[in-house]
C-alpha cells in the first residue's frame, strides 16, 4: 500500500513540474515540451525525478 501512495505521490508531482517546465519552456519560445499523458506520467512516478528528466533528454534528443 505504501509503494502505491508513493507512485501516485510521485505522479502527481511529475504531472505538475511538467506543466511547469513545459510553460517555462513555451515562455522561452522553445518548443520541447513533453506531453502529459499516461505513460509520462507512468514513467514519472514509477521513476521518479530520474525518470522526468529521462523524458526531458529525450525531448532533447529528438530536437535535435
């Protein structure tokens, strides 16, 4: 039960640095946002902060 309030913890606060980050990065006219849908919010909380930046750099990567 606890590693089930933890993921969903998590996702929520992915969900959330990722309309932040995405905003941020609309405000500065680049164009990487990551999507929020249900496997970046999977790979958020599953992950955690090493995951949401997984998704980052792999934004990132396809950007270029």
């Amino acid at each position: 039960m606890e590693k089930l309030i933890n993921i969903c913890m998590r996702s929520i606060l992915g969900i959330i640095a990722m309309y932040f980050i995405n905003s941020a990065l609309e405000k500065a006219g680049i164009s990487l946002g990551v999507g929020i849908n249900m496997f970046t919010v999977l790979t958020s909380g599953i992950l955690g902060f090493p995951g949401l930046l997984a998704l980052y750099g792999i934004g990132v990567y396809r950007f270029l």
